[in-house]
C-alpha cells in the first residue's frame, strides 16, 4: 500500500516519526523526484535480533579487524554512499527531501549511521531511525567485500546489547535473508511494533565504553555470539 505526498513539499520530522510508528516509511521514486510516496507493506522483513546468522567468515572477518568501526561519526558520508549507483540498482529512492529529513532526524538523535572505514577511507555503513526499542533500517552500501554485513552486526550487537526488541529492515532480499531476516505479515508486525516503540529504557550507546574511540570488530563477534 502507498498514498503520495504533495510535491516538493517537505517531510516533517514529526509526521516522519509518527509514520514510523505506525508501520509506514517514506521512498521517493529516483533520486531526482519531486516528491516522496508512503509505504506499508503486506510482508515486513525483520531480523530477530537473537537469529542474527554470524557466518564463520563473517566472525573472522571481525575478529581479524579488517575494518574500524564507529557510530555517528560520518551520517552525511553514509547516506550519500547509500544515495549512489550500485550493481544492483542504477538510481536510488533517496532524494532531496529524504535526504533532509533524515539528516534533521540525526541531528536531534532519531537516526543514526553505523560505519566501516579502512585506512581512513569509509567503505561501508548503514543508516536507520530509532523510536524506543525499535531500530528501522533504511539503507546499506559497501565499497569492500563483507564491509556491509560487518556493519549490520555491528548493528545487531549494538542493539542487542542497547535492550532494543525490534529490527526492521522493510523489504526481503536475499542478502538479508542470509543473515536471518524473516518476513512477517502486517499484523504480527504492528504487535511487534508496539512493543518496541513503547521501550523507554533501550540505549542505543550500550556497547560503547570510555575507552573507545570506536568499537573493535572482536568485541562485535564476542558479543554476538554471547548474546550480550
């Protein structure tokens, strides 16, 4: 199901937030759109924060710190890596006005990017929103191999370790599936989403100490295969 939104018109950040709490989410049709349309999908891909599938070389991916990782530390940088071309895709849903909104979301702590840099150069991430204990990803990009997947469970350690209950990744793909996401129908979904958004106390810094500039990808693997 989708419904448009007058042209050019900007997204209110409230409007935004409340959308998302209700199961609905922006996409514009390209990058050059004039407007963005609203969608709420029969099928929702999640991924159970608990079945988050830790390949073996994935962990060693992590454990052999091929990347550093951070949170928040280039949000621009990731949505506009997120915004590019891709094998996979030759425009993007990203335009001006989501592009706005979501940097305004960042800037009063509801969205939030995960980075994988090498040698200084950023070469992986994703970016999302926050309401309570629900984390809704909306985009991920990779310029090395594995670098995408290394910031997804840097997510899922994060939020697991930060209380959250909901994952929400939109729309199945193949990519996600490998890595345990599973498709809900709309109504286990709204339930799921309830719960979620109704957590006060889910700290998205949870995994962070004072004694990191960021986060080792050791640390990310031990914690996900603890569960804490």
């Amino acid at each position: 199901m989708s419904s448009r939104q007058k042209r050019g018109a900007a997204l209110d950040p409230e409007l935004l937030l409340r959308a998302y709490s209700i199961g609905i989410f922006p996409m514009a049709e390209s990058r050059d759109a004039e407007d963005v349309f609203w969608v709420e999908p029969r099928e929702r891909a999640i991924l159970p924060l608990e079945n988050f599938h830790l390949s073996r070389s994935l962990a060693k991916t992590l454990k052999q710190e091929r990347f550093i990782h951070s949170v928040d530390r280039a949000f621009d940088a990731v949505i506009d890596a997120c915004a590019e071309p891709a094998p996979d895709r030759a425009d993007t849903w990203i335009n001006r006005q989501i592009r706005e909104a979501y940097t305004f979301l960042h800037r009063i702590g509801h969205a939030h990017s995960v980075e994988c840099w090498e040698d200084e150069t950023l070469v992986g991430g994703l970016y999302g929103v926050r309401i309570g204990g629900a984390f809704f990803g909306e985009s991920m990009f990779s310029r090395r191999t594995d670098a995408s997947k290394a910031a997804l469970a840097h997510l899922v350690a994060r939020l697991r370790v930060g209380g959250f209950r909901l994952l929400d990744c939109q729309f199945m793909t193949g990519h996600l599936a490998s890595l345990g996401a599973v498709e809900i129908n709309r109504e286990a979904y709204l339930q799921l989403l309830g719960v979620a958004t109704g957590i006060a106390d889910a700290d998205f810094s949870a995994l962070d100490t004072d004694a990191d500039a960021g986060i080792s990808g050791a640390r990310i693997a031990a914690s996900l295969r603890s569960g804490r």
